[in-house]
C-alpha cells in the first residue's frame, strides 16, 4: 500500500451496508450451531435456519414456532414470548420438551427469546423476536444417567439385607432410568450357598427380589383389571427358559439390548414371560446378569414402556456399570446373611433347648432374632431348691459373639453349680472374660477373632423359696425389674458391677430383696431397655392380671418399637412361689451320738408317708446316717435336717462349722473315711454351700418314674405353690 493509500484510510467495504447486514445475517443463519428463528409480534417465523426448518426449505415459515417444535407446552411457551415481547426483559435458557421431525423420539430444548427492537427503540413496538434453541437433548441424557449412577452408589450397599439391597438398586433405576425394573436372585443363593460359575444352565430357579414400576407402567397395569400386567410381588421364583435374551445373558455373561415387538422370534420359548411384558407396554429392553468375579448372582431386567425414548448403548454402558455395584453390594449382603444364619444357629444350640421345671419358680422366655446374636437366658435348678435367673448379652453380630456367648453360658452353669454367692460367680466369670480376651489379643493380627474388641455384660440372681429372698449381682447389665403380686413395681438396687471384657477391676456389690409370693422378675437385655419409658412399659405390661407368663412376654414384644425387633435381644421372665409343705421335712437335731439312728427313723417314717419305695428309702436312710454323723463328729451346734420331694429327693444336713469335708478313698485297713464315698455313690449329686451361719451338706437322688409322679400328684393335691 502506498504512503497516499495509508493516509486515506482504508477502502470502504463494497456494497453498502444493507449488503453488509444480509450477508452477515445470512452467515449467521447458515453457519450456527444453534437453530435461530426469526418471528413477526404475531408470533409467526419469518426466517429460520436449517435446525429449526423441516425437511423441506422454508416449511415452517409463517407457521407459529410452537408448531416448528411440537412442544409439550406450547401456551406457557407463548405466554413467555409474549411478555419478552412487550418489553420485560430477554429469556435466557428454558428448558422445554418436544419433538422434531428428523429424530424419533422426545428432544430438549434449551431456548433463549430476545426482543427486536425498531428504530425508535425500546420505548415503540416491537419488529418481532429472535429465538435461539439449542437440542440439549444428548447433554441431558448424558446428566440424567450420571444422575442414575450417583443414586445407584449411594442407594446400594447401605443394608446388609439381599432383599433390601434389591429394592433399593431398583428405586435407584426407576423412574429416572427405566419404566420397569425387575431384580432376580438365583434361588440357592438366596438360601446361602455360594453364587454358581457362569454359565447358568437353563432351569435355573430365578427368585424374584424386588421390582419396580413407575407410574404410568403401574395405572397401565392397574387397567388392565385382574387378568392384565401386576406386579409380581417380591419371593416369586420362576425357572430360565432356554433360547431368551435373560438365559443368553447368564450364558455368556453380557448384556443385552432387546427391541421388543411382535415380531421377535424368543418370545415362543417363554410364552408366559412374554405375555406378562406385552401387557406392560415395554418396547426396548435392557438384560444384565449379575455377576463377580464369573459367579452369577442373579438378572436385572430394564424396560423401557409407552411413549419413554428406547435404550441405547450408551444406556446398556450405564446398566452394566450399575449392574457392577449392585452385584457387589448384593454379594456382601449375601456375605453377611449367611454368617448371620451360621451365627444363628449356632446361637439356638447354645442355649436352652427345652423349658426347665424348676422346684418353686415358674418361667418363660423370649428371644428375638436380629443382628445379635450374642445375647442369652439361662435358668439352673441349684440347690436346696433354690433357681439362678441369668440373661447376658455379648455385644456385636455375627460367628465371634455367638461363640463367645456360649463359652461364657458354659462358665456361668459351671460356676453356677459350685453353690458360689451371686457376685462371686460374676468375680470369676470376668476372670475367664479377661484370659479368653487375652488369647484374642495373641493371636496373629490377620485372624478374624482379632478383628473387634469383645464387650459383655451378664446379670445373675438366685431365688430361695424358703426366705422367699433373690439376691442379685450384675456386670455391666441392667438390673433385672420386678412386680409384686399387687402389681406394684418393687424397688431392687443393685450396684453395677465392670463389664466382661473391660479392665475395670471394681468389686461387684450383690443386692438381696424380699418378695411375696406371686411376684414377677423380668431379666432383660439392655435393647429391651431402650428408648423413652421402656421400664415403665414392661413394668406396666407385667402388672396385667390373669396373663400367663408366656402371653405377658409377648405382650412385651407387641409394644417394642421396630429397631428392638431388629436389633435382636432377649427376656426371662419368672414367677415366685414356694415349695408345699407336705413335701418338705426338718428336724432339729441334738448335737448327741445318739442322733444319727433317730435321724434314721425320723427318714424312713417320712419317706414312706410320701410312698416312696424301699430301695429309695434304705439307700436315704444310709446317706442321712453319714451326713449326720459327719456333723455330729466334726461340725457345731446347731444341727438341721431337711428332706425335699421333687422330681429329685434332696437331703440337707445343715451345722454351724465353716469347714467342709472332702471326699477320701480309705485304705484296707482305715477304720473310717468312707461316709462321703458311700454317700457319692448313692446320690446322683452332691456338694456343700456355705453361709453366714455355717454350711450345708446336701445330696440329689434320682427317683423312679412310678415316684416321680407320685410327688407330683402329692403336690399337685396339696395346693403347694409352684
């Protein structure tokens, strides 16, 4: 360019400015990726480029730009270009829903209005208005499956249930993904065995675990009356059919995309499937089998019904991906179910198997099943019929605290039949929790015992129909709840002793009441004690009259909230009475030589008023005569002697001495030494407790059946309290 060129400027664009205007509007329309629309005020396109026109040039021109789009909306479509139109300002990006011409199916569209001022100015009327839309179609698709995968990974995984899982992974896909989703489960897997290794073969039992359907697919169904579509509720088990796109899936373990219509040539093998899809409306169908690690868990069918978009691979990428977490989701729940069952069972065969009569205590149980599965009841005949109540509760589900639980029943019934003081026995239980914690802590830190510290807690109480008096101790356990015979709560305060499995070396602290006869003892875990006036409510529930105990202890159940239930927890429940006086005997007896040979007659006279036989009655005889003379020998004033009838007949010999005699085997030539060796080879048990004043020596004859219903008869026509 020349200095006089430079200094005149540059040359003025050819054509004038109108030329200018056209070709710059011209580009605009033919060049954007965005379809532009240009409308009259009567809401009429004037000019549109290709994105907005139909298949043929200028189609839609002077229609209304509702129809160019077919929206779903078209008045509120039009009420907003009216508003920008008189002047309130632009519309930036509304999202709207229709249809185009050369794609099938449902579009979104993001549409922005502007005003097109003339040449006055905002302030006169209006040219008309440019409209610019953008298909966001794709975008949303794209955001509303992010959106399904994020609800699928929060939704799946937070239950350890198959079943709930299951539903959750399906209310996760529909209705944001699918119309209908049905999750089935291989039935063995359901029953806690290991998942198959694909391939399934066909004849495989399919249970179905959950389902879903959206509204439309659930009205459709609903009008079809009682021989259309309805929702197979969750439990139902059907059987693979060969030759089907749900068998194809579990053959070679990938997904399938299945346009569905009458032409398809599956739906023969499986007539019964196939009419139940039909009478949903399904047209497009997502298959995915369940799978980790090639074991096959289940199937998740996705349909899609009516009007709703068909799946495409980009759907099927997205099933599978969700298919993935919930096959991982389900298989730790399977995980859990089965080491819940294990622990379960292992439970039940721990503890008592049948109800226990007891001499002057009528019981009842209830256990809950839940997630623990380390909580335990236990009634023991002790005694001068005498009955400890125990309930204790290791904390924790699973295999560990169920196999704990039963070391620590095992120690207590141990314990329990050394006649030990109720916190004594608490003392030496938490002595075998400490060494059975430390073995825990040594073993290697890969093994599964090491996994979770123990935490345990027990109450034991014992119940003396003869004082009519229970004595308490608890570790780390609610104290147990009592009702007198008035219904009238009766106050027990019982010191809380440390925990099992704590390193609280407190001393436990035992607590003794006095109760009527008729009173009511409630020993229970502490999930039964939870939540706001959880003792009231027991309290009042025992307080009932003319309930047995067993309809009492479900009374309780009806009122607990549903996280008790669930949680699992157990309940002993116990009535008090005494033991008839027809069948008990005691004599006072002289501290004298003599006194062996009267305890001898006084025995037989007694025994024989009870009508029991002579091999009963002399082997007795002989037991007194030793215990007797043991006493007379080696122990001090004063001197007692009572006999039982029960189901077992009990002798006592009661003296003041603290000593206790042990058992000797004599040599040939001792003149002595053998009273507790004879007296151990008649009764079936023996053994000695102690007390503040002095000690008793006792002994337990099993009875012949013809005798044991006898004492029962003699009780039961006595009227003696049980």
């Amino acid at each position: 360019m020349s200095d006089a060129e430079t200094a005149a400027g540059p040359e003025p664009p050819r054509g004038g400015p109108d030329q200018l205007d056209e070709a710059l509007l011209a580009t605009l329309f033919a060049q954007s990726a965005v379809g532009l629309g240009v409308l009259d005020p009567q809401l009429r396109l004037v000019r549109a480029n290709s994105l907005v026109e139909g298949e043929e040039i200028g189609e839609y021109i002077g229609h209304r730009f509702t129809d160019a789009f077919r929206l779903d909306d078209p008045d509120g479509v039009e009420q907003l270009m009216k508003r920008v139109l008189a002047g309130e300002g632009p519309a930036h990006d509304r999202l709207v829903r229709g249809r185009l011409r050369r794609y099938p199916g449902d579009r979104e569209f993001l549409v922005s209005v502007y005003r097109l001022d003339g040449p006055g100015g905002p302030d006169t009327p209006a040219l008309g208005l440019l409209a610019a839309v953008v298909d966001v179609t794709e975008r949303q698709r794209a955001r509303a499956r992010n959106v399904t995968l994020a609800a699928v990974r929060d939704a799946v995984g937070g239950s350890l249930e198959v079943a709930a899982t299951c539903r959750s992974f399906a209310d996760a896909l529909v209705p944001g993904f699918a119309d209908l989703a049905v999750v089935e489960v291989v039935d063995d897997v359901l029953r806690g065995a290991d998942p198959p290794v694909g391939p399934l073969p066909p004849g495989t039992p399919l249970r179905r675990a959950a389902s879903g359907r959206c509204d439309a697919v659930r009205d459709a169904a609903e009008g079809e009356g009682e021989g259309g579509a309805r929702d197979r509720s969750a439990g139902v088990t059907r059987r693979l059919a060969a030759r089907t796109p749900y068998a194809l899936a579990t053959t070679d373990l990938r997904a399938r995309l299945v346009p569905l219509g009458p032409d398809n040539p599956w739906p023969a093998t499986d007539p019964d499937g196939a009419r139940a899809v039909a009478e949903t409306g399904a047209h497009s169908l997502i298959v995915v089998p369940l799978t980790l690690r090639g074991a096959v868990l289940g199937l998740v069918s996705l349909y899609r019904c009516g009007a709703a978009e068909p799946f495409d691979e980009d759907d099927v990428f997205l099933a599978v991906s969700a298919a993935t977490r919930a096959a991982l989701g389900i298989d730790n729940a399977r995980r859990y179910e089965r080491e819940h069952i294990i622990a379960s069972t292992v439970q039940r065969r721990l503890l008592p198997q049948a109800e226990r009569q007891q001499a002057a205590v009528d019981t009842a149980h209830v256990l809950l099943p839940g997630r623990d599965s380390g909580c335990w009841f236990d009634t023991i005949a002790l005694s001068g019929a005498r009955t400890a109540l125990v309930v204790g509760g290791v904390a924790g589900e699973g295999l560990q605290s169920a196999i704990a639980m039963g070391q620590l029943r095992t120690v207590i019934q141990a314990l329990a039949g050394l006649d030990l003081e109720p916190e004594e026995v608490l003392a030496r239980l938490k002595d075998t929790a400490d060494r059975l914690a430390d073995e825990r802590a040594a073993l290697p830190p890969a093994d599964a015992l090491r996994s979770e510290p123990l935490s345990a807690g027990c109450v034991y109480g014992v119940y003396d129909p003869f004082t009519r008096t229970c004595t308490v101790a608890r570790a780390g356990h609610p104290a147990p709840l009592i009702v007198g015979p008035d219904g009238r709560a009766v106050a027990l305060d019982v010191p809380e002793g440390p925990g099992l499995f704590t390193t609280d070396s407190a001393l436990f602290a035992p607590a003794t009441v006095t109760l009527e006869v008729g009173s009511l003892l409630a020993f229970c875990t502490a999930e039964l004690l939870s939540g706001d006036r959880a003792a009231e409510r027991i309290t009042e529930t025992l307080a009932r009259p003319g309930r047995s105990l067993q309809q009492l202890g479900d009374d309780i159940v009806y009122a607990l909230p549903d996280d008790t239930r669930s949680a699992g927890a157990a309940l002993l429940l116990a009535r008090t009475g005494t033991v008839s006086d027809h069948l008990v005997a005691t004599w006072d007896l002289a501290q004298d030589p003599t006194t062996p040979a009267t305890a001898r007659v006084l025995v037989r006279d007694r025994l024989q008023g009870w009508g029991l036989g002579e091999d009963t009655v002399e082997a007795t005889e002989l037991i007194v005569s030793e215990l007797v003379t043991n006493a007379v020998r080696y122990g001090t004033p004063p001197l007692r002697l009572r006999l039982l009838l029960d189901s077992t007949l009990t002798c006592e010999v009661h003296d003041g001495s603290p000593a206790s005699p042990h058992l000797r085997h004599a040599r040939t030539v001792d003149e002595g030494g053998r009273g507790l060796f004879i007296v151990s080879r008649l009764a079936a048990h023996w053994g000695a407790r102690h007390g503040p004043d002095g000690k008793v020596l006792w002994t337990e004859q099993e009875l012949p059946e013809d005798e044991r219903t006898g004492a029962k008869d003699e009780s039961s026509g006595a009227g003696g309290e049980r």
